[in-house]
C-alpha cells in the first residue's frame, strides 16, 4: 500500500488520458454529483457532500477538503456499458430485397464506439455492481459485445468510503465500504487537521502500470490504521440496514404479505428506482420504420418492470397491478435473483431510496414483511 | 403495374387552438417525405383543395363542445378508414374542460352581450366520448417526432412505438437530474405519460402534465408527499387543473382537494 499526495490526482488522470481513456468521473452538475467526462482534476467535486434521504438529495458544502466526500449520486456506470438507447442494426431496402447494416452484435461491426473508458471513483457498491452486470451481458451464453468491448478496456480507480451516505446500506449486502477487488487501482482517502491525502491499492496488471507513474511513497503503519479506521467509521454508520438472514426465502414465502397492498398504494410506479439501479438491466427494442418504408431501425432502450408494457404478452399484462410490479421488481432483486445468479441483485448503494419520488425504502418494506410473517402461497402472479 | 394510389390523409379541427394540427406544418424537414407519402385531401391550415372523403387516416385536433360539433364527429367517423385524436383536447378535453367543473351559462353571461345566442354544451368533452377512435396521440401541443411515428406506423400497417411509461423515464435516460428529489419547483412527471422528452425538466422546471396521466397515475400517492412537505389544498387543486383537468385520474384528483 503506498501514500500519494493530493496533488497525484491530477497526475493519474492525465496518465490516463495520455493512454487514451475518456476519463469519466464525479462532477457537480445540476445540484446532483453525477459522472461525466472531465478534463483535469479540478473538475472534481472536492469540498461537496450529498445528503441524502428518502426522497431527498441536497448537496452541501463540506469542512475539509476531500476529493471523494461524497457517496454515490442518480448518475451509474452502467449507462456508459449499457447505454439507455442504442441502435442494434438498421435494414435498408434494395431494388431486391434488403440488407443489414450496423449490426452491433456482429464482430466486424465498426459503429460500436472503440473508447477506452477509464472510471473514477467507482465506490465499492459499484465495483460489485459491474460484476453483477457483466454476469448478466457478458459472462453467460449470450454476449452483449457492445458491452464487451468497451468492459474488456476498461479501467477502473475505486474508491473506498470513509462515511457512509444517509441511505446507504452496503455493508448488509457485503458490498462496501471497503472494495473487494474488481478494480484497476483503489484509492482510500484520508482528511483530517492537515492536507488530505490517500492510500493506493493496486488491483491489476493495468493498474501497476498506471501507479508506476505516480508519485509515492510506501503508507505507514499508523496511515494504514487510520484508513483501516475511516473504513469502520463507514461500516457503522450505515444510513439503513437490511437483514439478509433467510431473505431469500422470507420474501419467496410471503407473496401474499399484506406489506404488499401498503407499498403500493404509495408507489407511483414512475420507473425512477429501476433507472437509478445500478443492476437493473432490462430493455426493450423498438422497430422503427421511415415514413417511405425505406429503411428501419431496431433500436434498444432501457426499460422497467414497472411499466404495464414491460409484461405484455399476447392477450394482456401480466402485471397490471402497481402491486404486483413492486413485489416482481423487490422479489428479484433480493430472492429470485439468487436462484438466477447466486447472489443477490442488490448492492446496497441506495439509490432507489434517494430517489423514489415519494421515498419508498425497499429495506423498510423487507423489515415490515420479516416482522409479521405470513403462510406461504405458492408462486404465482395474480392477473 | 399499376401505381398505387397515395392513401388520402385528412386533418379536422373542433374546439382547439390548432397547435396540433400546426406540428404537421411544423414538420419541415419530413414534410415534403409526408406529402410523398400521403394525399393531403382535407387540411385547410395548409391548403383550401379539399378532395373528397372516405379518408385512410384522419386526424382529429379539439374537443367537442357544442351540438353542431357533436353530430359533426359522427360525419368524421363514418368517412374515415382510420381516425386518430390528437392532442390534449381530442383526448381529454383540453384546457377549455374547465368549464367542466363549473356552470358554463354563468360564464357565457358575463362574456358575451347576448348569450342567448350560444349554443354550448355544458362540457368539454373528448372525442373518445363521442365516437371509436383508433389511437389517441397525446400532448399539448403534441410531439411532433411522435406524429411522424404514429403516421409512418399506420402507413406501413405496424404498432406505433409511443410508450405509456411515466416522464421520468425519459428524464432518466436523458441523465437529467431529478428536481423533484433535488427540492426544485413541483413536477408531475411521476403521474405523467411520456411522449415531449422530458422538454421542462430539461429547462429545470417541473413537469406541467401536459401528456396527461400515465396509466395507473398514483396521484394520490404524489399529493400525499407534497401535502407532507407543506402544500396547501388549494396548490395541490391547481397542479391538476390544467391542459388535462378533465382526464379521469387528475379530475378525480383535483376534485379530491376541493373544498
């Protein structure tokens, strides 16, 4: 572990700029840190802090000076990979029938975009949440290869958290707030009566070759304690927390939880929570036709399992009820996911509280449904 | 072979301020790729040659508010292959659906010298409660991309792509951040169908409704939240009572805050 000073900010990114990564980081716009392109380090969003509730996100300023003071905002990093629209391939007419063009899924296609992104200050929360995703795009038989190639470039500096944000809840879902690998470089940070600095980890090949080029030096035992305190501050400081003994079981058990009726006479199933999710992952296409009938376009957009035609089938929706898309959209982050995956969906980041527009909390409704358990129903969805 | 004949497009307008029907002019760059496509046979804000009916496709702008009107949507329908409403009028009643909520006589003699001879119903109401309408394209004023797709979707005989999802989905693929969590001006984006790409919230103003509510509006829900944060009854009655105040779920709303 070694020591880099305040001023190696700007140095690793113009490292990697020099290695030609778009250098995608925190920034303050809009009254919300969401991330974005940035150019040098004084672009970050260094003295702000995000508090946030349910239902609420209000940026302030803060004492010190930190880089990373913040917790995680409405933007994630999968719109970067998975982008909210984004054209799978286009059909020309021809005098004698027709032809493709643009097929992102084809491996000679030259439309997907060859940046290299370079990610920073990826919180742990979000470093597991890009494994959760790349399970989904890329590691199983059907590859994304839009998303593949830009994940296979990739590089990523997590940063650990020292303070935890007022809806976080990381470190039920084991998540946070200290990375687990899947990172390039780890940076902790450290604040205090003098000039901040941080403590390096290095995570990768890629990393090591980055982290040559910094200035440093090795950390020193009582740095090292300090950053091994600032994380534990973290840990027990969790804006929520979400018991996942037997959780998986608890909700597949009480579909017919009377909690259920509750969240959904608040739930205004606006999508907001599965846009903000850093692992939601569903989409839909659109064909879309000219008017001459000339061309047509299929398009992906990101889609949601709140919505009635998220679950139309032939006949109907399946979920035509606010009730029964909560608890499909619930049940499958925290049950179902783990009979698909292996793990939960749910990284603890937040975000859905935040912002929920009428600041529903998914660690509430579980808390309600443990505390008065019902008899199981078997699996089925009401119509 | 023989040429195909273009299908004949026609545009009607009732009680309306033509905003609707404007966003076809309004087309530009695709409005000479419409006029290949299609005949226009009946739309006087472009054009007085009036070509006879049946009509493939016919749009429909406004509402119906007088009994002349109320007959001539029938004479609409019985021409028409295809009839499509559009806008906020053809769909819930528009802005004038505000005499819904009130006596429409008692208005009529205060603005007009002789009142005896207006011939008004006493609502506003949408086309859909006079006759079948095949789609409903909302918007006040509609989108003009959405019309270009609804028209490109019935000429070549396929579902249009116009989502009924709520505007922050839009807000949120566009990456706008989200005034309503951020403490900005109110927004009914959460009850509101999409369909203007998130236009306000990109300029940070809150959503005015202007789509009407989505399927399943929670507005109570929403109303819920905002009285919880201070709004008064009389505020909560207004946010409802605009170009959609007669749709079902913001005229129950609104009519909830009545006092």
């Amino acid at each position: 572990m070694e020591r880099i000073e305040y001023s190696a900010i700007e140095t690793l990114l113009q490292v990697l700029k020099r290695r030609d990564y778009v250098t995608l980081a925190p920034i303050l716009r809009e009254g919300a840190i969401i991330y974005d392109e940035v150019e040098n380090a004084s672009q970050l969003p260094r003295a702000f802090v995000d508090v946030q509730a349910a239902g609420s996100y209000r940026v302030e300023r803060r004492e010190d000076n930190a880089y990373f003071g913040h917790h995680v905002g409405p933007t994630t990093w999968k719109k970067f990979l998975f982008p909210p629209l984004f054209e799978l391939f286009r059909v020309i007419r021809t005098a004698s029938g027709f032809r493709i063009e643009g097929d992102a899924n084809s491996e000679n296609h030259d439309t997907v975009p060859q940046h290299k992104y370079a990610f920073i200050g990826v919180r742990p929360c979000d470093v597991q949440a890009l494994a959760l995703n790349d399970k989904v795009f890329q590691n199983g038989p059907y590859v994304d290869r839009a998303y593949k190639v830009r994940r296979e470039s990739m590089f990523v500096v997590a940063v650990n958290c020292t303070e935890a944000g007022g809806t976080c809840f990381c470190d039920s879902m084991g998540t946070g707030p200290k990375a687990n690998g899947g990172y390039d470089l780890c940076l902790t940070e450290l604040t205090g009566d003098d000039e901040g600095f941080f403590l390096l980890e290095v995570g990768s090949e890629r990393g090591a070759d980055v982290a040559k080029e910094l200035p440093s030096r090795p950390a020193d035992p009582s740095e090292r304690e300090r950053a091994v305190e600032a994380i534990q501050r973290a840990r027990t400081s969790m804006g929520r927390t979400l018991q996942t003994d037997r959780l998986r079981e608890m909700l597949a058990d009480n579909l017919d939880h009377p909690e259920w009726d509750n969240v959904a006479r608040r739930c205004l199933t606006c999508a907001n929570c599965t846009m903000v999710c850093p692992t939601c992952f569903c989409s839909t296409v659109e064909d879309v036709t000219d008017l001459t009938g000339a061309t047509a376009r299929r398009v992906r957009t990101w889609d949601s399992c709140f919505t009635l035609e998220f679950s139309y089938i032939h006949g109907g929706s399946i979920r035509s009820t606010p009730k029964s898309r909560y608890r499909q959209w619930m049940t499958h982050k925290l049950s179902r996911w783990v009979d698909q995956f292996g793990e939960y969906g749910c990284v603890g980041c937040g975000r859905c509280i935040t912002w929920c527009p009428v600041g529903i909390d998914l660690t509430e409704v579980a808390r309600a449904i443990r505390e008065r358990q019902h008899s199981s129903i078997t699996l089925q969805e009401e119509v | 072979m023989k040429q195909q004949r273009k299908p004949k497009l026609a545009v009607w307008k009732f009680a309306s301020c033509d905003g609707c029907q404007l966003s076809l002019l309004d087309c530009e760059d695709e409005l000479l790729a419409v006029a290949g496509e299609v005949e226009i046979a009946n739309f006087p804000e472009a054009s007085r040659a009036v070509a006879r009916g049946p009509y493939d496709i016919s749009l429909v702008e406004g509402s119906i508010t007088t009994p002349h009107d109320a007959e001539r949507i029938h004479q609409v329908r019985r021409a028409s292959k295809v009839l499509i409403t559009i806008g906020a009028c053809a769909t819930a009643g528009g802005i004038q659906a505000l005499r819904n909520f009130k006596d429409v006589r008692e208005f009529a003699s205060i603005v007009y010298a002789n009142p005896a001879t207006i011939e008004a119903l006493a609502k506003s109401t949408p086309i859909a409660d006079h006759v079948f309408v095949d789609f409903q394209l909302r918007g006040c004023p509609i989108n003009k991309y959405q019309l270009l797709e609804v028209l490109s979707a019935y000429l070549h005989g396929r579902k249009p792509n116009i989502p009924n999802m709520s505007v922050c989905v839009e807000c949120k693929q566009r990456g706008i951040v989200c005034g309503l969590v951020t403490h900005g001006p109110p927004c009914l984006g959460p009850v509101t169908h999409a369909g203007c790409g998130a236009l306000c919230p990109s300029y940070h103003r809150g959503c005015f409704g202007c789509y009407g509510p989505k399927e399943a509006a929670n507005t109570g829900s929403l109303s819920a939240w905002w009285a919880g944060k201070g709004m008064t009854e009389r505020e909560l009655l207004w946010n409802y009572r605009n170009f959609n105040a007669y749709a079902e779920a913001f005229r129950k709303e609104s009519e909830a805050h009545e006092e």
